[in-house]
C-alpha cells in the first residue's frame, strides 16, 4: 500500500501541461521559458540550446515550486507540439 501511494503522489507533482511559448531565456546554468497568458515560468537546469522558439506550442511535466514570490515549474521533461 506505501508504494502505491508513493506512485500516486509522484504522478500527482509531475502533471502534463500545455502552453505557448512567449520568451526563452539562457544563464549560466539553466533555460528559463515565459509562456503566453499565464505567470508561470519553466525552469529547466540546463545551458545547452534547446530546439523551441517564440510561439512554439509545448507540453511539459514537472514540479510546482514558489521562487521568490513567483510560481515556477523544475520542467523535468518537455515535447513540442507545434511550430
């Protein structure tokens, strides 16, 4: 019953969501994607170049977490769907 409710708890951090890229940005060591109409920000810990632009349509999986008063996502995996 413990690891049943590890695997729930799990599936429930980490939900699939969608959004429209506005902005990426790159730092020394991490991606920072703004998305249209929301006030979230992925953050994927990572300074290689990633294959996404203004306005591409994602999906993506990760954690929710509150930075400095702003809510983030740590994106654990992203897809594109679209141009």
């Amino acid at each position: 019953m413990g690891i049943l409710s590890l695997l729930i708890l799990a599936q429930a951090l980490s939900q699939k969501r969608t959004g429209t890229i506005e902005e990426i940005s790159y730092s020394n060591n991490k991606i920072t994607i703004s998305l249209k109409d929301t006030f979230e920000n992925l953050i994927i810990f990572d300074n290689k170049p990633i294959n996404l632009k203004e306005g591409d349509q994602i999906e993506y999986w990760g954690r929710e977490e509150i930075y400095n008063g702003d809510k983030q996502i740590i994106v654990n995996r992203l897809e594109k769907i679209t141009n």
